[in-house]
C-alpha cells in the first residue's frame, strides 16, 4: 500500500496521525521506498519524488528531524541537505537534461509551504517554455512521466552512488 493513500483510496492524501514527512523518514525497507518513492537515505535527510510534481523530476530533500525553522538545523543537516541537492541535479542533469531548475523551500505557511512545520527543499527540473495554459486555466498539472517510471530512472541513478 503506497503511504499516500489508504486502502482501496486512489487520488486522495491520508490524513496524516502526525507529520508525514516524519513518518516517510521513520518507515523504512526496499518495499516502503520504492512505493513511497524515496529515492535516497543519508544520514540526516532522505530524498523523495514529489508526489505531485511541477514537473518530471520533481525531488524534495526531507531532513529526518521534525524542524519548521531552517535557523534551527544542525550544520550537519544544513551540509548534508545540500550534498544531497547537488547530487540531485546531478542526476536529473544526467537523466533529464533540463536547461535550468528552481531550487529551494517554501518556509512556514505564510511562505507557501505545505508542510510548515518540517524543512525540506525543492528541486524542481525546469526547461524554457515548459509552462502550459492546464496550470492557469485548469488547474492542472500535465507530468510526461508517470512517477513509477521516474522513481526507476533516479532511484538507479542514486544507487550508483551509494
């Protein structure tokens, strides 16, 4: 069962018992990962596909630590956060040849952030004229890749470097 979704739920979130981004890090095994799409774990932070994506590629870097305030992290998942941003786009360069990214975190609600009350960063692949009409007049959003098949792409591209 992907922890996105209840049983027998297709297209709506679970209501989370706490922070999600919390218990994505807690949960672990190969099964978990690969259906939750949890492409990396380091020691401080876990990288994941966004499950809704701007665009194919779309990766957050999650400390493990439940902290809103980006003051408050330890250098060590400051430093750690980054390495793990680089590899990133590394891999969606290798991957995905984008021509640019929006790198970065929305930080408290205010800020536009999902999940204010937990620190984690954007990478998002970007290419010019990569906007469409479905995101102002539909709202919605039009990925070429289903993230299955993104998860195969970068999750073989990290494992290559563990």
């Amino acid at each position: 069962m992907n922890f996105l979704q209840e049983e027998g739920e297709s297209d709506h979130l679970r209501a989370p018992s706490s922070c999600i981004l919390c218990d994505l890090g807690k949960s672990e095994g190969e099964e978990f990962d690969r259906e939750n799409y949890i492409v990396h774990r380091g020691r401080e932070c876990y990288v994941v596909l966004n499950a809704f994506p701007y665009a194919a590629g779309h990766m957050m870097v999650v400390p493990y630590v439940h902290e809103g305030d980006l003051t408050s992290l330890e250098s060590t998942v400051l430093t750690e956060s980054l390495e793990l941003a680089r590899n990133s786009i590394q891999i969606l360069r290798q991957e995905y040849d984008p021509e640019g990214f929006n790198f970065g975190a929305n930080l408290g609600r205010a800020g536009g952030a999902a999940f204010g009350d937990h620190v984690h960063f954007h990478i998002v692949p970007r290419w010019l004229g990569d906007t469409n009409f479905m995101t102002t007049l539909a709202y919605a959003r039009v990925i070429p890749e289903a993230l299955p098949a993104t998860y195969q792409r970068i999750r073989s591209r990290f494992a290559v470097l563990e």
